[in-house]
C-alpha cells in the first residue's frame, strides 16, 4: 500500500528541508552530474517550479492542467545566491502543502494520464524531491539515505509509472522490450523483512507489468534498497551501487536504458 497522504506531506516536507541544508552551503554553479547540463541553482528552480505548478493543479481540481513548460523556473541569466535558492525552496513547498492539505487526499485533480486525486500528487511530489535531493547530495560528495519504508513506496511509485500503457504510447520503443522470458527481479537486501522489498518487472506480456514478489526471473539485481533506487531512476550505475548482478546482464541494461524517468 502507499504512504498514506499525511506521511507523504510530512515527506514532502521533511525532503525540502533536507535539500535546503545543501542548498544553503553550495555553489549554485556546482554541475550536477546526475542531471546532465543542469547546475544545483538549475536544479532547485526546476523543484520549486515544479511544486508551484503541483499546487495550482490540486487547487484547480479537474480543471485543466497548467503548461508544463518553464520547467526550470525561469531566467537563469543572474545566478540566484543560496540564500535565494533556499527561500524558493521554502516558498514554493508551503504552497503545494497549503494546496494539499485544503484539497484533502480525495479531492479529484487532472495527472498526466488523466483524473486521479490529491494524493497522488502527494506522492509524486514527495518522491520527485526525494531523489532529486539524492543528485544535488551526491553532487556535493555527501552521503545520502531515505528511510526505507519511503524508498520502497518511491520504488513502487516509479514501477507504477513506467509501466503505464500510455508510456509505449508516449514511448514506442519501449515496446521492443517486451518478449518471452523477460523478467527482472530486484531485491533489497537491507531491510526489515516486513517491508517485503523485492520487485518483479514482468516484460512478457503485451504491456509492461509489476509486482512485490520473490520470483527466480531472467536477471536478479540484490543490494541495498537506496542503491536500487537510484539505479531503476537512472543515477547510479550497477558497477557504483552495492549491488549484484544474476543472469541476463544485458536484459537489465536494456530496460534501464529504455525505461529513464519522466
């Protein structure tokens, strides 16, 4: 099951907070090799426009969805100081948890593939800075973690999304994925047994599928949860992660390829 939407603000919340810390001790100009081309000052504003746009579709409800250009928050002729970069941050996060918190987790709001709630943009929010704290923490050479009952639901949440049916629409490649005996399990191995962290990504039907299981599959993938993470969202590559490789190597580096977020 998801987080509920009370944990996810208090996520949402928790990993601004988190990402301020850096934010405030950087160079804005700092290169962010896990966003090839961006900058953290390029980073934060694609964050925080993010948010401000997140909340003016949960405030509209099921009216129609703003423009998702100027995703990166503007004008990046004047590099912002950090102190600039932190109160975006800060602003823009209590708007979208005022307009969540006034919607409730129920209240229908327009998604990218159609109706859904309130909560759901809960969720991508909270898992968006999540991992994009992880590119600006890892910039700076510092250590990252994320609790792991969040890690799990950002790896349930990003399986989810790429294995909409509307993705091979958006994305037909990815169809060429799709065979007998394509299966890839991913299995955490650092956390409570509880937590039931192993995945499944099933490619062998018409669409891609997903599920919580511990099923012998073409490729295994088993490491720490985080480093799962960041490997399925593209920031890590096997060989930096802690983890290990079972099979149909090549059968993971073609999803992972064909299947970057967003």
């Amino acid at each position: 099951m998801p987080l509920d939407f009370d944990r996810l603000i208090a996520v949402l919340t928790e990993q601004n907070e988190q990402l301020r810390e850096v934010v405030r001790v950087t160079d804005p100009a700092k290169a962010v090799p896990t966003c090839p081309g961006w900058t953290v000052a390029a980073l934060v504003r694609h964050l925080a426009a993010g948010q401000r746009r997140a909340a003016a579709v949960v405030a509209a409800r099921l009216g129609s969805r703003p423009d998702d250009t100027d995703v990166d928050g503007g004008d990046r002729a004047q590099e912002p100081s950090p102190a600039e970069l932190d109160t975006e941050l800060a602003e823009s996060s209590a708007v979208l948890v005022a307009a969540l918190r006034e919607a409730g987790p129920d209240a229908p709001v327009q998604t990218r593939f159609g109706p859904g709630t309130a909560a759901s943009y809960a969720r991508r929010r909270a898992h968006e800075i999540a991992v994009h704290r992880a590119d600006a923490t890892l910039a700076v050479g510092l250590p990252y973690d994320l609790e792991p009952e969040v890690a799990a639901d950002a790896l349930d949440e990003w399986l989810e999304l790429a294995s909409a049916p509307q993705m091979l629409e958006i994305s037909p490649e990815r169809r060429a994925l799709l065979g007998p005996g394509r299966t890839v399990h991913l299995h955490a191995t650092d956390t409570p047994a509880g937590l039931d962290a192993e995945w499944v990504v099933d490619l062998t039907g018409d669409v891609p599928s997903w599920r919580r299981a511990h099923e012998k599959s073409a490729v295994a993938v088993r490491g720490p949860l985080v480093d799962l993470l960041l490997l399925v969202y593209g920031r890590l590559r096997v060989e930096r992660t802690g983890a290990e490789v079972f099979g149909d190597r090549a059968l993971l580096d073609r999803w992972l390829a064909a299947t970057p977020f967003g």
